[in-house]
C-alpha cells in the first residue's frame, strides 16, 4: 500500500485532452496526486511550460506525449530542480525541420478554410497502427478529442510546436530518472528519435511497445500504465 502518493504531471499532444491519459488518470491514482495540463490557449512552448509550472506542486514527476514531450523538455531547461522523474513518449529531442513546418502549415491553410475536421481525417492515420485504422471506437475517440480541443487551439498549437527549440544539447542535463517510451510502428515520432533521446540522458530506460503506432497510452493503455506505474513506484535519483 502506497502510504504517501507522488504529484504527478500529465501533458497531452496536439489536439488532445485527458481522454489521451483516461487510463493512467484511472490506475495510477492510487500512487499518485494527478494533473493534466490544458494546452489549449498558449502559442508557445515557453507559455505552456511556465502555465504548466504556475500549476504544479512544487515537486513532480513529469510525463509528455507527443507535444507534452516538447513542453516537457522546455520544463526541464526552465525548471529541472522542480522535477523528480521524467517521462518522454512518442515525442521527440529535435526541432522543426522544412518539411514539417510545410505540412503544418498546409493543415493550418485547411483549418483556415473551414475544414477542420478534414485536418483531423488528414492526420489520424500517422496516429495510429495500420491494423487499428478500422477500429472504430479508437478513431472516434480520437476524433471526438480533437472536435472538443477545437480548430483556434489547433493554430495556436501548431505554432507552438513550429516555434520549438532543439533540445539535443539539452539532454546531458537531465539528471532525474527517465522512461523514453514509444511505439514500434510510431510514425510521427521514430524509434531512433527515441533512441537518441536514450542514449543522451543519463538515467534513461528505453522501452519500445510492439504493435503500436503514436497514440501509446490509447492504442495500448495497458500497457502504458503498467510501465509508467513502475516508473513511478521504483524510479530512484
């Protein structure tokens, strides 16, 4: 039994809300005092970190997926004295390149326009493993979270992450214990961006979920959770 719980602090990716993080919300709250950050009115990375910081205890772990993986790695430049233990998923150390800040901005063009859920049709088979295309009960999840998120917090969120530092250099300074996570088949986000992640943080474990795309903590919130619980509970600094 777990005599005194741990603060933990959630933050979710582009066009997600807490149903990204139902299933740990519902198991780990036994280990832990809970937060799930709201990215919906900041346009920057430094915005999200410091309202994600203004709204933490002050010491917690920390775990980001996708675009909660960036604000995550802006937290730890601003704030690394804050944070007890580090947890980076489908995510990535890198900043925007050419060729993705093109793309975004072709989906901005088409949120501009009127077609926002267009967008959303556009970006959901890069979330999600080939054979889960068809599982109707994950996509409309998937579609009902971007729907409440909403097109103004998409552009604002969009620039956020085109505006993103680089954080390769950064990550020799992460001291705290950290879980580098992600899917075999994640799209977005490679396993060698994860495995670069890995090998420059000192105490990083690397875990790789088979038969998975981007959306881990959807696709496979079992075992998502069962992982992130061990972090939890046996992470040391």
């Amino acid at each position: 039994m777990v005599k005194v719980k741990q603060n933990l602090v959630l933050l979710p990716g582009l066009l997600c809300d807490a149903t990204l993080r139902h299933h740990q919300h519902k198991y780990l709250g036994e280990l832990a005092e809970i937060t799930i950050a709201d990215f919906t009115d900041d346009d920057s990375m430094a915005g999200m970190a410091e309202a994600s910081l203004a709204k933490a205890p002050e010491r917690f772990a920390l775990a980001g997926l996708s675009m909660g993986g960036y604000v995550a790695l802006e937290i730890m430049r601003r704030a690394p004295e804050r944070v007890t233990k580090l947890a980076l998923l489908d995510t990535s150390d890198r900043g925007e390149v050419e060729e993705q800040t093109k793309r975004r901005r072709e989906l901005i063009q088409m949120s501009t326009e009127g077609k926002f859920r267009e967008v959303t049709q556009q970006i959901l088979p890069f979330l999600i493993h080939p054979d889960r295309q068809g599982d109707k009960g994950l996509t409309d999840a998937i579609i009902k979270m971007a729907d409440h998120v909403g097109p103004d917090a998409f552009l604002r969120q969009e620039k956020a992450i085109m505006g993103r530092s680089d954080s390769r250099d950064d990550l020799g300074r992460i001291k705290c214990p950290t879980l580098i996570l992600c899917g075999r088949q994640d799209a977005l986000t490679p396993v060698d961006a994860h495995e670069e992640m890995a090998t420059g943080i000192s105490k990083a474990r690397f875990v790789i979920i088979e038969d998975c795309g981007h959306m881990t903590t959807m696709e496979r919130p079992q075992a998502v959770t069962a992982l992130l619980r061990d972090w939890l509970l046996y992470s040391r600094s």
